[in-house]
C-alpha cells in the first residue's frame, strides 16, 4: 500500500518534479548544504531515489507489489525514456502481464493467500481497467 500512495500524489507541481527528478524543495536538502558536500555531484534527489525504488520493486517481489510499483510510476507519468534506464519493459506492460497472469490463475483455480491479498490490495482502478481489455 505503501508504494501505491505515491501514484495518488495530486500536487501537480511535486508529481511533475519527480516525474523529471527535479530536485524538490522541503524533501532535498538545502541546496547551499549540497553546495558545501565534498562532492556535490554525488548527490542523489529524492525524486531518483523514489524512480530508482519503485523501479526495483517493480522488477522483484510479489505480484502485488510488482503491480503497487508499476501503478505507481505510470500514475507519476515517468517518461519511457526515464523509466528506460532501470525497467526491462514498460510500467503499463509489467501490469498487463501480473493481471493477465493472475487471471489466468483464477481461471486454474489455483488460489492461495498471496492471489487473494493481490486482488484485495492491488490498485482497484487499474484492475477493474485491466479486467474489462482481457475479458473483451
């Protein structure tokens, strides 16, 4: 649930620094702080740090937090091209895929605690989209 909340980021200026990985007031530090470190440079934005962490749970873990992650990038509205340099595919294909294969479970009968939080926590929006294109 964690990692949906930053697709339901509704300041469009925040949502637009990360989605670029601006730097963010108030969330990185003072800029005359960045100034002063050894190396300057070597800082990282929070908004990469996000994109890098949705990024790697996207890639691993469970279903539900493969799709929580995905929902979340494509809701920022990270650029293929940004998203590109740590995803093999796209945020809207890794969803594709977990929806389509849980269906498929589901149409298997093969049902376990991890399918049912799946479908109880996963973004509701998403999969009842998801569900219509499949069912159609």
């Amino acid at each position: 649930m964690g990692l949906q909340s930053f697709g339901y980021i509704t300041n469009p200026q925040i949502k637009a620094q990360l989605a670029t990985l601006d730097y963010i007031e108030g969330l990185d530090e003072p800029l005359e702080e960045i100034s002063l470190l050894p190396d300057p440079e070597d800082y990282k934005r929070h908004s990469v740090r996000i994109l890098e962490k949705l990024c790697q749970e996207a890639k691993s873990g469970s279903d539900l937090i493969r799709l929580s992650a995905a929902w979340a990038i494509q809701q920022i509205g990270y650029s293929a091209m940004i998203t590109g340099r740590f995803l093999p595919k796209s945020a809207e294909d890794i969803q594709s895929q977990i929806i389509s294969e849980s269906l498929n479970r589901l149409n298997n009968r093969s049902i376990s605690k991890e399918y049912i939080d799946f479908w109880v926590y996963a973004p509701k929006r998403q999969r009842k989209r998801k569900e219509r294109v499949l069912h159609n």
